[in-house]
C-alpha cells in the first residue's frame, strides 16, 4: 500500500514538472508561432535523441546512489554546465569529437549507475558538467535553421531538467525496490552507448 502511494505521488509530482516545464514554451507562445515551435523543437530535441535521454537520466539515477546532496547538485549543475556548452556553440568555438563525447558520456554515465561508483559531489559535479558541456553545444549545432535562439534554448533546458528529475524519480523508486535494477539499467544504459560509440 505504501509503495503505491509513493508510486502515485511520483506520478503527480512528475506532472506537476511537465507543466512547470511546458511554461517557457507558453511564454514564447504569445508573440506568435514561429516561438512556439522554436520552443517545442527545443524541448522535443533531448526527448527524441536517445544519447541525450539516456545520459540525462543516467544523471538522475546516479545522483540517487550518491545521496540526498547529490540528488540537488548534479541535476542542477548539468543544466548550467549545458548551457556553458549552449554558448561555446553560439560562439562558433570549435570543440573535437562532439558525437564521440556524447556517446562517452553515456558509457561513463551508465557504467557509474552500473558499479555504484561513489565519487565526492565536487567531483562527480565536475565528471557531468564536462560530458554537459557537449550536450549543449550539440543542441546549439542540431538547431532548426530560423530557429529563435533563445526560446530553443529554454526548451531543452526545459527537457533537461525534465530528464533528469524522472532519472531521480526512478532512482527514489528502485532504490526502495530492486537495487539490481538499477544497475541493470546502467548496463542497457552503457551499452548502448557504447553501440553509439562505433555507428
């Protein structure tokens, strides 16, 4: 019975995020279409690629095993440190192996999840905010051509956030569960990113 209760409270807090994240999105909305889509192809843009999605919720999953200070500061860190990489790709400053470093984080990323691997905060804060720092310059690099900068950005900040706190959600979940699953999950995780790796 507890467990279906924080089952249902997971869910409901999930949608409550959902709704908070789609707000960007609404704001950019008023002026007219053409922000509404930059917004949306923004949010779509870490939904629809599974090397961005699986490195985002490695991050939730992996801040759980680290615990409750973790759960704050690495799904707050990779954000900022995506928009750091967002800016680099604005700038036109040329950054090596964009696709190699994303599949390298989700191998990296899934494998912590896989071993437990217990890093201090500070430096686990570091490992994601370099992988992260990719992650937004590849969005900045995949943007839809016309597309208005800023509310691109807000919509996949938006997803980002969005990710990391369901990677949270479902290592609250299992960690009071199963927490074979979890590293089971880590594994599909670095796997696939490694079949990324040589695609």
């Amino acid at each position: 019975m507890q467990n279906a209760r924080a089952i249902t409270r997971s869910f409901a807090s999930s949608r409550l995020l959902l709704c908070l994240v789609a707000l960007p999105g609404l704001a950019f909305a008023h002026p007219g279409p053409h922000h509404a889509v930059d917004s949306w192809s923004g949010f779509l843009h870490p939904l629809t690629g599974i090397d961005h999605l699986l490195a985002m919720l490695a991050v939730g999953l992996w801040s759980v095993q680290l615990g409750r200070k973790a759960m704050w500061v690495l799904p707050a860190v990779f954000p900022v440190a995506m928009l750091l990489g967002a800016v680099l790709g604005m700038a036109n400053v040329g950054l090596p192996l964009i696709e190699p470093m994303i599949a390298a984080s989700v191998i990296v990323m899934g494998a912590a999840v896989a071993c437990g691997l217990r890093l201090p905060v500070t430096a686990s804060a570091v490992l994601i905010s370099f992988f992260a720092i990719f992650h937004g310059y590849a969005h900045v690099a995949e943007m839809p051509v016309n597309s208005t900068m800023a509310s691109y950005t807000a919509g996949f900040v938006a997803a980002t956030v969005l990710l990391n706190f369901l990677g949270v959600r479902a290592g609250l979940w299992l960690a009071h569960t199963s927490q074979a699953v979890t590293r089971m999950s880590g594994t599909f995780i670095a796997l696939t990113g490694a079949v990324l790796l040589v695609v």
